[in-house]
C-alpha cells in the first residue's frame, strides 16, 4: 500500500502529463488531394493575399478542385484546410512534419503531391499557372501510398494452399495483490 501513495505522491508532484501525439492533417490528404500550404507570419502577407484573391475566379478555383489540390494556410500558428479552422495541436504537427524553417518576409509556399512528398517549395510570390503546369506534368497515379501486404506464411508441416490454424488469445493477467 506505502507503494502505491509514494508513486501517486511522486506522479502528483512532478504533474507529468503525457501528450498525445496528434497525427499530421496532411496523413489523411496522402494518396486522395494534393495539398498547397502557404505558412505566412501574417494575415496580411501580400502572396497569401494574391493567392486567396486569384481563388476567387471561378474558373482558378475549378482548374484546383480538378487537380485535387487542397488549400492549407498557417498564419503565425493558426491553421486552416480549406478556409476552416485546424485544431491547434493539428496546427502544430503540420508546421513539425513540413519544417519550413524561418519565415522572415515572404511567405514559403509548399506543394505537397498524393505521394506526400514536396514537389515545390518556394518563397514569396506564387504564380497558380506554374503549379498547375507543374501538377500537370507528375504521373497520373503519383505512387498512392497503400498499406503493405502481408503474405500469409502456411505453418510447418501444413499443405502448400492451406492457412495455418488461428491463435487463441492469451489468458488476461491478474493483478498482483500487495
């Protein structure tokens, strides 16, 4: 019993709390969108400004959708996917998995292909007309990440064609008594 009080004291005391480790929003793009991240220091930063404004025509915003790009934007560490709000933990494991370093005057713009790999990172202005040209030219199936296959092993002595017999769960462990 003076055990458990010394560890529940000890765990109290130092008031370690364990995160949980949020995955990156762009895992779930992986494979379906092609996600364009524009990390900006702020709101008004002319290239996030130009290219908001240039998503507007109709017909910019019909040639991205047709691209399967989708939009993210970090100001200073507020994030959005599409123009609706990230969590803010969400927000910090996309600005860790992309590392776009210091942002000083301009903007970095960041495309990211279905294979989630960075096809082009540039600083400041950004002409759509580029990317585009750009997303135009990968291949057409772009290396889809899929989960591997596991192939199954036949147990030994089993006959070729046959799978081996399933595994019965382990029996649960019981507490240990002080």
């Amino acid at each position: 019993m003076f055990i458990r009080l010394l560890i529940l004291a000890s765990v109290l005391l130092t008031g370690t709390v364990q995160a949980v480790e949020v995955p990156n929003p762009l895992d779930q793009d992986r494979g379906k969108f092609r996600p364009l991240v524009i990390v900006a220091r702020e709101e008004a930063d002319p290239t996030l400004a130009h290219l908001k404004k240039s998503l507007e025509d109709p017909a910019i915003k019909q040639a991205f959708d047709e691209r399967n790009m989708v939009l993210y934007t970090i100001v200073g560490i507020t994030g959005k996917r599409d123009g609706k709000d990230l969590e803010p933990q969400s927000t910090m494991s996309l600005i860790r998995g992309l590392k776009p370093g210091m942002i000083i005057d301009k903007a970095k713009v960041i495309l990211i292909g279905k294979d989630g790999e960075k096809k082009v990172e540039t600083a400041g202005d950004v002409d759509l007309g580029e990317l585009f040209k750009t997303v135009d030219a990968l291949p057409a199936a772009e290396k889809e990440t899929q989960a591997p296959v596991v192939a199954e092993t036949p147990a030994k002595g089993a006959p070729a064609g046959k799978s081996a017999k399933p595994v019965k769960a382990a029996k649960p462990v019981q507490a240990l008594d002080d």
